[in-house]
C-alpha cells in the first residue's frame, strides 16, 4: 500500500534556471565569426580534428586552436582523444547554440 502512494506521488524534476554569468560563459563563446563557423563545421561534421577543421576554413592551426579551446571552455565543444588525433563534437549546449544560429541566420 505504502509503495502505491509513494509511486504516486513522484518527485518531479527541477529544472535549474541558468545564472546570467553562465548565459554570458555560453554567449561569449561565439561571439567571433570564426567561432562561429567552427560551431556550424563541427555541427556539420561530427568527430572532426583541428587539422581537418584549419585546412576547410583555411585558416591557421594555432588560430583554430585557439578557438577550439575557447568554445571548450565555454561548454560548446567536446574533446575526445583517439590516439594522437583530438576529435571534436558539440556538446549538448553547443547543439542548442547551434540551432539557435541557425533559426537566427534565416530570419
């Protein structure tokens, strides 16, 4: 009897708002046209290395690193190590941003 009750009355999930210091981490992180390119690239591309990214952008390997760590540190990017190869995937934020940019673009 107990178990019936309990089963009814689930917790539901609380959803935690984002502070605005978090909103602003997430935000800065595209806020340059190279980062921004980068984010649509990886979207496009999942699993694609600093190498692959800097030769289709055509633009400099430290630069694309650069940026890279940049959408990491602000929770876009994921890193993922296979052997001497970084791959690179959006995170669950950086799909969210990226589908955000691109309602953006067509409007």
């Amino acid at each position: 009897m107990l178990a019936k009750k309990l089963k009814r009355y689930k917790k539901k999930k609380v959803v935690k708002k984002k502070t605005f210091r978090q909103m602003e981490r997430h935000l800065k992180g595209v806020a340059n046209h190279r980062r921004v390119e980068i984010l649509f690239l990886i979207a496009e591309k999942k699993g694609i290395s600093v190498d692959s990214i800097s030769v289709i952008l055509k633009c400099n390997f430290k630069t694309t690193s650069v940026h890279l760590l940049r959408l990491e540190q602000a929770g876009l990017v994921r890193k993922r190590n296979m052997g001497r190869m970084v791959l690179h995937e959006l995170s669950p934020y950086g799909r969210h941003i990226h589908e955000f940019l691109q309602t953006f673009q067509y409007s």
